[in-house]
C-alpha cells in the first residue's frame, strides 16, 4: 500500500471518531494540512532516538503545534513509520515517548551533609543528570532522601551523608541509581497518604530503604502543627513496614482527625537533629 493510500485511511479513522474533530479541520484548512504532511514526512526522513521535537525543522510547525495536533499527526505516523519505530506501550498523548524522540531528563540535586562533597569534585552540592549519577556514586554510606527544598537546605551535619531532593512520585525514578542499593537509604516524608504511597514507591526499587519521623509518636508530638491533606488516596501499600501499614491504615480511617497531614517541615528541628544524627529508623509505638 502507498503513503497516499496509507494516510486516507488513517484519515478515514480519525474521521469516524468523534472525539478527535481535528481531522475535519485539517482538511477544511490546505495550509494546516500541509504543514502536517511535512511534519510526517520530517520523521519519517530524519527522526532518530537522540532527535528531541524541537529539532523538527518545519516551516511554520513548532512544538507547541505538534501538541495540539498529536492526534492527528499520531493517526498517520502510526501508517507511516515501521512498528520499530513506535512505543506501542505509549499513547499518542505521549507523543515523544510513542516515537522515540528523546524527552527532558531527569535531574537530581545532592548536597554533601558531611565533609566529603557528594560526587568526584570540588562542589558541596550538585545536580546532575540521572544517567551521568548512575554512573558516578556518592562517596558517602548514607544517604538521606527528603521531599521539601528547605528541609533539604537545612539538614544539619551528618557523617559520610548526602542529601537527595526527591520529586514526590518521580522519587521512582531514581531506580537507575543501582549504587543506592549498597547505601543506607533512609527517606523521610509527609506524614499523610501521599508520603506513604512515596514511601512504598521507593521501596519497589530498593527494599532496604528506611523512613524516619514517620511513625506514630511524632504525629502525636506535633498535635499543634496538624493539617489537612487536600486530596488522600486509598491505595494498597504493600512495601510498608507494620508500623508503617498501621499508622497509613491509620490516616484512612480518620483515626485522629479528617485527612490528617503532617508536614515534614513542621516537625521540631530538634528532633530532626537527633533523629538524623542517630540514625534512628521509623519506630513504631
């Protein structure tokens, strides 16, 4: 079957579902639709896997076209390139990812807590990309995972520690770190369902992480800094530790109060002193 034969049916298919109506746009509008056909034919002619969307070098089509039109365009690339060429376990709202563009990476930020800077060099802290870190392991025993900025800022001195700024639920990216897996990992977190699902995110990757000031005790230590978490899950969470899983079931069962959240950078920085500097584990009471 030719492109032109191909691309009709393509265009057929797009037709005949009503939640895509830019089909019948493009069709309607000969400037927009060439400049989607040139948009095809580029990938087809030059799209490699270090090729990003931006270097798709067509008159008139930039990025942001590309993601308004994702539908249609992905309706014919998906006739036009060879099934190599597509991610089938990607969606066209996923458009990079589908068809192999490379996509922003992902960035992670340490700070040395010890004497030692966290990496090879001179730097206290660093952000480096998670393929370049992958290969270059922390020079340090432990290492400290926290979720707020300032928290993460105002971490006081610990021994042969560094300090990693999570993401919330991206922290599951840092997988490729395999060095991790011969460190102590402890990973500290808000106290409420979403830090909890982090918490067991982690641990799909590496089973050995700790938490601390996660546990019961510090939540009734911090009655006066209690607030509400906008939007709990009820997920299964079944990487938490017991008293882990029993505070978490805890916190879905509105034991203490609605939707309770405890935020990590409300807790004493006192007890965040001791707790870092002993290395205490979540202790469940």
């Amino acid at each position: 079957m030719g492109v032109l034969h191909r691309w009709e049916a393509a265009i057929a298919s797009i037709l005949q579902d009503d939640q895509v109506r830019e089909g019948r746009e493009v069709l309607e509008q000969a400037e927009r639709w060439t400049r989607l056909v040139d948009t095809v034919l580029w990938i087809y002619r030059h799209g490699q896997p270090e090729t990003y969307l931006r270097h798709i070098d067509v008159p008139g089509v930039g990025t942001k076209f590309i993601e308004q039109h994702r539908g249609v365009l992905a309706g014919l690339l998906d006739c036009q390139l060879e099934p190599s060429r597509i991610d089938q376990a990607h969606t066209p709202s996923r458009f990079a990812q589908r068809y192999v563009f490379r996509t922003k990476p992902m960035y992670v930020r340490l700070r040395a807590l010890g004497r030692r800077p966290p990496t090879p060099g001179p730097y206290r802290e660093v952000t480096g990309r998670l393929e370049e870190l992958a290969a270059t392991p922390a020079e340090a025993s432990r290492v400290i995972v926290v979720e707020n900025e300032i928290t993460y800022l105002a971490l006081p001195q610990v021994d042969d520690a560094v300090a990693v700024l999570g993401g919330g639920y991206a922290l599951s990216g840092l997988a490729p770190l395999n060095w991790l897996k011969s460190r102590e990992l402890i990973y500290w977190g808000d106290m409420d369902t979403h830090g909890f699902a982090i918490l067991d995110r982690l641990r799909q990757s590496f089973p050995h992480a700790r938490s601390i000031l996660m546990d019961r005790a510090t939540l009734l230590a911090h009655r006066d800094r209690w607030g509400r978490e906008p939007s709990p899950i009820r997920a299964e969470l079944p990487h938490l530790h017991p008293g882990e899983a029993d505070l978490y079931a805890d916190l879905l069962a509105d034991r203490y109060a609605p939707a309770l959240r405890l935020e990590q950078e409300r807790i004493r920085f006192g007890m965040v002193e001791r707790a870092l500097r002993r290395g205490d584990c979540q202790v469940d009471s």
